[in-house]
C-alpha cells in the first residue's frame, strides 16, 4: 500500500486548503451569499466587491467544509479578481461542465487555467458538489440569492 | 468452540468484491447495510424464478406455497424475538416505516395535548421525524433524554423526565452512530413504573444481540430486514397483540379488509389489518432466510468475536496520533464513530476509499449527537461477524497515510 500520487487531492489542493487565500469577510461588499450543503455539513459564504462597471474588485470567502470545497473555494477566489461579473459567470459555466466532465480541459477551448486540477473528480460523484459548492453560492451572490444548497 | 469467520465469509460472495482501483474490498459501514449470505439470495431468487405468485388470495398450488413461505418468514421473525404469537409480527419496508405506523395510528388515537413523547438525544432522525408530524397533528410534546460526554443516555435525567405525562418512550437499543448499546431492560421497566409504553428501535440491535420481547416487556420494537443480513425493503413491527387491537388501520387497501362495501368495511384481523396491498413477498422470504442464517451461527460465539473485534479496534484506533474516538460508552457495539484532528471526515472517506476501505461519513443521520460533540460530521467504521482483525489493520493504515498526505 502507498500514498498515491492522486489526481484528486494534488499538491496545490491540499496547500489551498492548508492556507485558504482571501479567507476572510469583505467589508464593505456588494454582493454576498451562503452556500450549504447539507449531507456533508460544508458551509461557506462568499463575499464579492462589484464596481459600477461590473469588474470583480475583490472577492472573499468564510466557511467550514472538506478540503475540497475549502480548496476550491480558495482557488476561485484567487482567479476570480479583476474579472468582469459575465467573466465569473462564463468561469462557472466552464467549471461547472469540467467537474462533471461535459468539458475536457485537453481538447476543448477555456479559461479555467490552475482550477482545472479539479478535472479528476467527475470520478468522485459523491465529491463534486463539494468542488462546486463555492461557484454555485459566488453565482447565487451575483444574482442576488441569499441561501445557495448544492443538494 | 470458536467462531470460525473463515468459514462464515465463504457465505458472503460480496466480500470478494472490488472496489476503487481493483483494490480488494474492506466492508467497514455494516451499519448502514450488512452485506447478504448466499441463502438469502438463493431463498429471493428461487421465489422470482419457481415458486412466484401472489400470497394470501390465490386457490392455486404456486399462491398456496408463495403464502406457506411468506407465511413462514412470520414464524421464524416470531421465534427471533420469543414474541407470543403471531398476530404481534407484522411486515412493514423497514424499522422506518414501523415507527411511522406505530407513530401515526397508536400516536393520532392516543396523544392529546400536552402528552409526553420521551426521545433520546442518541436517536436516528426516523425515530424523530414521525413524532414531529404527530406533535403537528396531535399537540403532544416532546422531550428529549441528553447523553453524557461518553455517548450514554443519562439514566438520572430519563428517570427525572418519567412522569405521569410521558404517554410513549421510543428509543434506540444499539445507537448507529456511537455504537452504544442502551440498558433497555431498566429503562422499559422504569418507563412502566411511570405508566408509559415503550418503543425498541432495534435497527442494529437485532445484529447485536439476542432480543426477548418477552423478558423485555416491551410494548413495540422495530427492525429492518438489511440491517440483519436480509434483503432492502422490508422490516418488521412487533406489538402487543393488546395494543395492536387497540389502533386503527395504517392504509387501506387489498389484503388489510375482511369484506368491502361501499357503505361499510371490516377490517382484517392482526396482523393482516396492517399489511396493505402486495407486499415485497421475496423480500419477506429472504428475511426469514436471513434470520434462519444469524440463528445458525450461535450468538455466544458470535458476541465473543465481535467483542474481540471492538476490543482490537479500540486498541489500534486509540493508537492512531490526532483521533478522537466519538462514542465511547462502557456498553458498546463494534461502531467506531471518529473525528481526526484538522481533516474533515469526506476527505478520510475518500481517501481511505482508494484503499478499498468502505466507511460513512456524515452525520449518520443522527445530527443531534453531532451537535452533542460539537462536530458537523464523523467518520464511522461498523463491523459485523464477517470482518476480521486484519482488515482493521489495513484501515488503520489506510488512516496513516491519510494523515501523511494531510501533514
């Protein structure tokens, strides 16, 4: 038995969740939401600073869950700064199909960059929601939702 | 003589199954579903291929021996609790489904106002829900016995909640998520003393150990029938033929009726008037199989392995760096329920998945006790008969390396 060199919990997932960037609240913001997932007890809220113009100044994140979530959440954060809200929202899109394999990262055209080392986890159906719980409570926070579940 | 687990596994073909990676399996979450023998899927699958027909009804030879097997699953469930006869076994989907009747047709005529429903803070959310919506309908109350840091029911503060109030106790035997096994021959006959009825919820207890309806006095007890080697789907209620008499219908339907006007039914007598419709009559059949299997196998021996197994666990769980044991009652089952130091329990699970090792993580359905400990969730390992040591060695490894890749 060893420890595997897993395409699931890489090097940069496990040091996201170690040291989560942006973990924090924004104060002020513009736009903030709470993400739950009830059958694994993950719980996040996403804050995010909207300009006028609908740039993403600053975005944050709160929250108690599995490394996954924490990790993915960390990460979006991290690449979601300076984008445009229709920005974000094509990112989820493009996350949302890569977790649930509709999109290749090899093949077909993105803009995911360092997130796509979430592509394994299609493999885990159990664990995607993890993986997908931040960009569905960021998305709820851009359109207003205040509760978001992944369930 | 010694229980021989070599030879008990060879009647469990699902043990040979292959998990994540080709890795040979290690079935560590019996607690939510054991895994079933041959003579279960044998005794179901003989019933879809030769002797199918519709029970209770038929005048023809096939729905005569359909009936005589079904029929004989009642006796051998009867036999398995010592109950009286056999009006007081009836077939229900599963422990949950039972709760709810009892719930719904004893709870709606006999709870009013003000009436005390007595949980426990250890109890799966089945035995909680349906006392909801009957506090919903009937404005009775609920009250709930706290648990000790151990994961015990604090018998000071059942008995200081007892009183003429309390109209029904329902609680767990065996908790799934602590592996705690309740005193519930004292706390039925406290429960008496304060005139109220006791439900069992034996959903892991009937695994555990030898249940006695009779020597217990309880009034009802639920099980269901995969938690006990059996088939999904189906499940038994025990009730005293006094009190069963005593409560309406649970649904109307073919087989619960004596006769069917439009102005007047009759209903069937016991147990019948609580089985509606065609039931999973291979389900059934292959429960009764599944208890002719656990009689066979001798509880005495069976309980001395067992105890061997928690004991080793313990042992080998209590030596791993950053866990912490959740569930540590005096009296318990071989359910390790536990949480390690800065990494969440769907992590563990993962991981030690790509092991082959088979755990639950969550809540268990029992968030109360989590909020008890203060955690949202715990890893748990369930073991039954067919599991041995070294399979708890190669999930404490499996642990190790989890914590190496987290460190």
């Amino acid at each position: 038995m060893s420890i595997h060199n897993d395409e699931l919990y890489q090097q940069v997932i496990l040091e996201h969740n170690k040291k989560p960037r942006n973990f924090m609240k924004l104060e002020p913001c513009s736009h903030e939401a709470e993400g739950y997932n009830p059958l694994c007890g993950d719980h996040l809220t996403v804050y995010l600073q909207v300009s006028a113009e609908g740039v993403i100044g600053d975005v944050s994140f709160l929250g108690d869950g599995c490394a996954i979530s924490k990790a993915s959440a960390s990460m979006m954060t991290a690449g979601l700064k300076g984008k445009t809200v229709d920005e974000a929202k094509v990112l989820f899109d493009e996350f949302r199909r890569l977790v649930t394999k509709e999109l290749d990262p090899e093949k077909d055209i993105h803009h995911l960059g360092k997130l796509t080392v979430f592509s394994g986890i299609w493999k885990y159906p159990s664990r995607v929601k993890c993986a997908i719980l931040a960009w569905h409570t960021m998305k709820g926070a851009i359109d207003h939702a205040k509760v978001v579940s992944t369930e | 003589m010694l229980f021989d687990v070599k030879r008990v596994r060879d009647d469990f073909p699902n043990l040979q199954a292959r998990g994540r990676d080709e890795k040979p399996i290690v079935y560590f979450d019996n607690a939510a579903t054991t895994f079933k023998p041959c003579q279960v899927s044998s005794s179901t699958q003989d019933h879809y291929c030769h002797r199918t027909a519709n029970i209770h009804r038929g005048v023809h030879y096939l729905s005569e021996q359909a009936t005589a097997d079904y029929e004989a699953t009642r006796e051998k469930a009867r036999r398995f609790l010592n109950a009286r006869s056999l009006s007081e076994i009836v077939f229900t989907k599963g422990a949950t489904e039972s709760i709810n009747l009892v719930a719904a047709c004893w709870g709606r005529t006999f709870l009013k106002s003000g009436d005390e429903v007595l949980l426990s803070e250890m109890e799966h959310h089945s035995n909680i829900v349906p006392w909801q919506l009957i506090r919903e309908a009937t404005g009775c109350v609920i009250k709930v016995v706290p648990i000790n840091d151990q994961g015990e029911i604090i018998l000071e503060e059942y008995k200081g909640l007892l009183s003429s109030r309390t109209k029904i106790v329902s609680m767990v035997h065996v908790s799934n998520s602590l592996g705690t096994v309740n005193p519930v021959s004292d706390m039925i006959k406290l429960a008496h003393t304060a005139g109220a009825l006791f439900l069992l919820d034996a959903a892991q207890g009937v695994s555990h150990e030898p249940v006695d309806v009779q020597a217990l006095d309880v009034d009802f007890l639920v099980f269901s029938g995969h938690k006990l080697f059996g088939p999904t789907g189906v499940g038994v209620l025990y009730g005293k033929e006094s009190i069963l008499e005593t409560m309406p219908p649970y649904q109307g339907g073919g087989d619960m009726i004596l006769s069917v006007t439009f102005d007047k039914t009759i209903f069937n007598r016991l147990p019948l008037k609580f089985e509606a419709g065609t039931p999973n009559i291979a389900g059934i059949i292959g429960m009764g199989a599944a208890i002719d299997y656990v009689r066979g196998l001798g509880w005495a021996d069976m309980i001395a392995y067992k105890k061997e197994l928690l004991d080793y666990g313990i042992r080998a769980l209590t030596a791993v760096e950053g866990l912490r044991m959740i569930g540590t009652a005096r009296n318990k089952a071989p359910i390790f329920s536990f949480v390690l130091e800065n990494i969440h329990a769907h992590d563990i699970g993962t991981l030690i998945d790509r092991e082959g090792v088979a755990i639950r993580t969550g809540h268990h359905c029992t968030q109360p006790v989590m909020k008890h400990f203060g955690i949202p969730a715990t890893s748990r390992a369930s073991l039954a008969f067919y599991n041995t040591k070294e399979e708890i060695d190669i999930f404490v490894r499996a642990l190790g390396n989890v914590i190496k890749i987290f460190h």
